[in-house]
C-alpha cells in the first residue's frame, strides 16, 4: 500500500498491484468440467487449475486450463464449466488470460457466452461476446443482474489461430472468477516509467464498478 507519505525506494524494482474484489471467489478450489483438456504434468496445464487461485500462468505451477491438442478448426465449441457447490447469488464473472510470456492473451476466446445455471442442464446466457480482441495478460470482469446460479459455463465458438502452438485453435484461461458483487473494471495494462534514485514516484490506481 503507497499513500501520499511513501518515496520510491532505490532498491524497489518492480511493484505488482493486485485489485481484489470485496466479493470472495465463488469458484476458488471447485469442480470443474471441460469438452476437452490437456493435462499435462510437466507445463501444469489441467482443468483444476482454472480455480485453484493463481491468477496467472506460471510454468510448472500453474498455467491454467487448455483444451486439447490437435485442433485446427476456428469455429468449434469448447466450454469450461464451474460447478460452485451450492447455489449462490452470482452477479460478475472475471477470465483471466493466459500470461506467460510471449503468449500473453493467446486462447482468449473470439465469440463466447457466459452462462448460469441451477442444475447443471437449464442455462440462462448472462453475457455475450463477439470479436472480442485479444485481451493481453488484462483480467477480463463481466458484470450483469444479480441471478442464482450453482454452475458457471464459459462456452466460446469461435477461437483464435496460436501459430507459436502449431497453428492450433483452443480456449485457454489462466483463471476464472465468480462472484456475487459488482467488480472494478481495469481496462489499461500498467505503464512502464524510467525514474532515477530519491525521485519522489506519485502510485494512483482509478476504478469504476458497474
């Protein structure tokens, strides 16, 4: 936390925000159902790892879910599923992309929903997406009215050719959050800013919830 009284300090390289929402993450730790995975012991690809609380993809930690391999059509349906446990009030849903370098944003799906349901077989589409542009390593909130809802579905049908992955299509997210509050939506990567020893640095992070 930087207020008004805090320098810049010259052994301070980097400083690493991270925003959390007054709303706990419904999906942290909780059964999850793929069309297709890749789970892979060595990189830690797997569909459990979409909610296992690491918000990025680390190499043998935790990348995130992938669909599998081998798939080389654009428009194909590939879904994730969270099952919460119970049935909640749930209002935002946040994807957080892929984030290792050099694949920053890649597997984002192009055209997706975000559904809601009780029982795992009525589906209500709470969101929409089209042509959705690659989002970099950016957390991607959708808010809408507050509904109950125990399962989360992400189904994407149009995805985006990786050509550094042997020009394959898969829906791949590092992450995704359920929750039953409105979520500040940061739209801008942070700035890169050259400053020099004993320089006073001026920290502001500025957000809306919708």
């Amino acid at each position: 936390t930087l207020d008004s009284a805090d320098s810049w300090n010259s052994n301070d390289t980097v400083i690493k925000l991270t925003v959390v929402g007054k709303g706990s993450n419904l999906a942290l730790g909780k059964l999850v159902y793929a069309s297709s995975s890749v789970d892979s012991d060595v990189d830690r690809w797997g569909m459990q790892k979409i909610t296992d609380g690491i918000y990025e993809s680390i190499k043998g930690t935790s990348m995130g879910h992938s669909s599998s391999m081998f798939l080389t059509t654009e428009s194909h349906t590939e879904y994730v599923i969270v099952d919460t446990g119970t049935e909640n009030t749930v209002s935002t849903v946040t994807l957080f992309p892929r984030s290792d370098s050099g694949n920053e944003g890649e597997g984002f799906p192009v055209d997706f929903t975000i559904q809601l349901s009780t029982d795992n077989t009525n589906w209500t589409t709470v969101t929409t997406a089209t042509a959705f542009a690659n989002p970099g390593k950016v957390a991607q909130t959708f808010n809408f009215s507050v509904m109950n809802a125990r399962y989360v579905k992400v189904e994407a049908t149009k995805l985006k050719i990786n050509t550094k992955d042997f020009n394959q299509y898969r829906l791949q997210l590092a992450e995704i959050g359920v929750y039953n509050t409105s979520l500040p939506s940061i739209s801008l990567q942070p700035q890169n800013k050259s400053v020099n020893i004993d320089d006073t640095v001026k920290l502001s992070v500025a957000g809306t919830a919708s």
